[in-house]
C-alpha cells in the first residue's frame, strides 16, 4: 500500500525514513486500539463521514460513506506563516522554533502529551452511545466526533514521534493504553473519565468540555514551537463541529421539552416523555464543573512557566496590549476561612483563568441562544451557568463549598442540596430510561426535536449510516 495512502499527510513523511518507521509501528496498534474501544458494534457499518484528505478549501471536507476502521487518519498541519515569530513571553519577536529547545523539551512533551490523551479518552467514553442514538443523524455526528478525536490522537503522536525520539515513542504507546475511566490506569484529566452513559451527556460534552479543548487549542495555536502551533490551528477547523454537534444537541432537546409543555401546561414534561427543563439544568452544572477544573489551578506557576517560555499563549494573543504581561494583575477572590477575599495575582500566574475567562464567555453566548429557544415559546425558565467556583474539583475553589450562584456553603449542605443542583440518581435513571434506539431512516426518538436541517446538504432521512 502507498504510504500516502495509508498515512495520508502533508508533512512529506515519504522523506523522512525514520519518522515513517516509527508512525508505521505504531499504526497497527492504533487500529486495534480503534478495535478494542471505538464504537462498540458498528465498526462495519458504512458511515456519512467526513474525511480531511488535504489542508486546503477543497480537501479538507471530503464526504463519503465509510467503515470507520478504514477512515483515512491523517497528519495535517496548517500551511507554514513565513517569517513567523512568537508572540508573547520571554523570546517575544524571536523567530518561532522549528525544533524544541533542548532547555524547553519536558514542559512541551507534558503539554503535548496532556492534549493528545484527551482525544482517545472521549472516544472510550462514548463508545457505547452509537446503541442509543435517537436518530441515524446524531448517529453519524457521534462517529464523526469519534473519528476526527482519533485523528487528534495521530496529531499530538505525529509531534512525539517527530521530534522527542525515544522518549515521544514512549509516550505515544502509553496513549494507546490508558483507559477512560479505568482505576490502574486512568486518563490524566478528571472529566476524561467521567462516563457518558446517555446522549443529554453526549450533547453537554460536546458543548462544554469539547470547548476546553477548542481553548487549549487556541492557546496552543499561539505557541512559539511552530509546528505545534501549526497542528492545533488545523485541529481547530475540526473542533468547530463537535461544538455545533453540542450546542444544536442541547437546543434540540429543550425545543422538543418546550413543544411538549405546550401541549399540555398542567403536566410535568416528564409525564410526556420529553426532559424538564430543571433536569437539563443540572446536567449543565454537571459538565460545566467538570470542563472548568481541565483549565487548571486559578493561580499556577506552571501556567506562568508555560507562557514565560512562549509555549502556551493566551487566546487571540494578537489582541492582548502587552505581550510579556510582566507587569499586569488579575484580581480573584480567593477563599479565605468562610469568606472569600479580592486578591491580586501576577498576570503570568493567573493565565488559565485568563483562558478560562475566555471558555466562559464562550459558554454564555451558547447558553444564551438556548434561552432564545425558551423566549420565543413564551417560557419563562432561563438555563444559566453556575458560577465558577460551584462543584469544583482542581484549584482554589476545590477544598471549599459553594452554591451554583457562588456564595460559600457549609460542605454539609452542599451535600443536603445536592440533588437540586446535580443530576440526581433518579435524573440518570430517567434520562437513561429514555435512551431507545432509533435506527430507522429519517425517525427520531421522542425527547429530541430534529436539526433544522441535514448534513452537508443532505436532507435529514438520508442514510447517514448503512448497518
Ligand atoms: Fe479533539
Ligand atoms: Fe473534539
């Protein structure tokens, strides 16, 4: 088989021998891994997919039906910038590196790393929801997320591979064998091993946590190591619709709950077999928790490092006034007893809740076409975001007690109030209780409205997927 046609790429791989033997060892492992935790019980089913077979307008959004284990993983990297310099920290205006500096190389493998095992991770988390899926539509979605993370995976081990030697090949093993959610040998990240057992957690993923990783990825797409930078900005164009997938998800299911409520005021939507808007709520309190922790500590010095050492920018770094943010504060209020206090910390310290800052506002402008959904029903609920510090696990907030709105509480009443603010056992149950498959062409199951329309100009009853 043509190399290009077995590991499509545009990092000319055909002449580098020994980056082609590596990446070629691994390739096998790869696909069984793919065997082992990708979609459970649809890997011959011939699947509406897209597959990016070059990084220009033309190529990067080829749509086909495929068998996922034959879906073309490939390495693409945005075109090079000429001239391109770093734009923030120490080396500022220096060119951007095309190789790691030696002094550099364990703060980049650990980034590298930390990013790639999130890609396989949400393929295991969400291995078994293809059983579920209200529709041959979101069906498809679900495998195209899950296809596009295993080409994140090949991304992150191309940089391994490439450039840290024995130490990246290493690694890029050791990707392929932790295991979401598996107490020996978990993912690295909390949220990566939460599992996702229905498809309302599905589209809070999506909408939520797959957004961390659009921040890391502009933060990453800022770093002075080009061809870092190079491979996040073209992972980014893939992100995008694994947001859409999210947010439209979500919006789906509160315009179906708001039809139901419609039909009949009096009942509770449940009796109707459609999701309360009270239950979705907490499922956003839930995820977004969780995707808030994967920003890191409030106050990090590794945060300071990373930016320091021009790795890890903040997002659109180009808008920022000054690029070495030596001088700069960020206020915080920081728990202190029962209170929390307004305190100062150096800017460089503070960058992943710069970052986080930017996810947030992100997170609100979704939020607020959701409640768009609700205004024009005439419906009064409005969802929101919990505050920040609410059910956190990593960071300042972590060994303290909060309400969704952020007051402190007592640990033991958090615990009392639980149930109002996080999905229940008996929300679990329920939403669970809803999750029957329909795998019949252009049907959808009851509790989620159809898309506005199809994909890729597809109308929603075409075959997405052929079993
Ligand atoms: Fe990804
Ligand atoms: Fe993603």
């Amino acid at each position: 088989m043509e190399l290009r046609e077995k590991i499509p790429n545009n990092v000319n791989l055909s002449e580098d021998p020994k980056l082609q033997r590596a990446l070629e060892k691994w390739l096998p492992d790869y696909q069984q891994w793919w065997l082992d935790m990708g979609p459970e019980g649809f890997q011959h089913a011939d699947v509406y997919l897209r597959t990016a077979i070059s990084v220009d307008a033309k190529g990067w959004a080829h749509f086909d039906h495929v068998k996922m284990p034959d879906y073309r993983w490939g390495i693409f990297l945005s075109e090079p910038e000429a001239d391109r310099r770093i734009g923030f920290g120490d080396f500022e205006g220096k060119p951007a590196w095309q190789e790691v500096p030696g002094e550099m190389r364990g703060y980049l493998r650990r980034l590298i790393v930390t990013q790639g095992d999130t890609e396989p991770a949400s393929v295991e988390q969400q291995r078994l929801l293809g059983q579920t899926a209200p529709s041959l539509y979101d069906m498809r979605n679900l495998f195209q997320v899950n296809v596009e993370e295993g080409r994140h995976l090949w991304a992150m081990v191309y940089l391994l591979h490439k450039f840290f030697g024995r130490d990246g090949r290493e690694e890029a093993e050791a990707l392929l064998e932790r295991r979401s959610g598996d107490p020996d040998k978990p993912r690295i990240l909390g949220a990566f091993n939460e599992p996702i057992r229905d498809w309302l957690s599905f589209y809070m993923f999506t909408m939520l946590t797959d957004r961390d990783g659009k921040f890391q990825l502009l933060a990453l797409a800022e770093s002075g190591f080009d061809p870092l930078s190079r491979t996040t900005r073209f992972m980014l164009t893939e992100e995008a619709h694994h947001m859409f997938v999210g947010e439209t998800g979500v919006r789906r299911v509160i315009q179906r709950s708001v039809e139901l409520m419609k039909q009949d005021p009096n009942e509770d939507v449940r009796a109707h077999g459609g999701i309360d808007l009270p239950t979705i709520q907490r499922y956003v309190n839930l995820w977004y928790s969780l995707s808030a922790d994967l920003f890191g500590g409030e106050i990090s010095s590794n945060a300071a490092d990373y930016f320091a050492s021009g790795l890890k920018g903040r997002y659109h770094e180009v808008n920022q006034p000054d690029h070495a943010a030596l001088d700069g504060v960020y206020s915080m209020r920081v728990p202190q007893g029962d209170t929390l206090s307004e305190t100062e910390v150096p800017l460089r310290n503070a960058m992943n809740e710069v970052l986080r800052d930017a996810y947030i506002e992100d997170c609100q402008r979704g939020v607020d076409r959701w409640n768009s959904v609700l205004e024009k029903a005439g419906v009064d609920y409005r969802f929101t975001l919990p505050s920040r510090r609410f059910h956190r696990h990593v960071g300042i907030y972590s060994n303290a007690s909060f309400t969704p709105a952020g007051e402190p509480i007592s640990a033991a009443e958090f615990e009392r109030r639980r149930d109002e603010w996080l999905p229940s056992q008996s929300d679990l149950e329920y939403v669970a209780s809803l999750m029957q498959p329909v795998h019949e062409r252009g049907k959808i199951a009851h509790w989620v409205a159809p898309p506005g329309k199809g994909i890729h100009g597809k109308p929603f009853d075409f075959d997405y997927v052929r079993m």
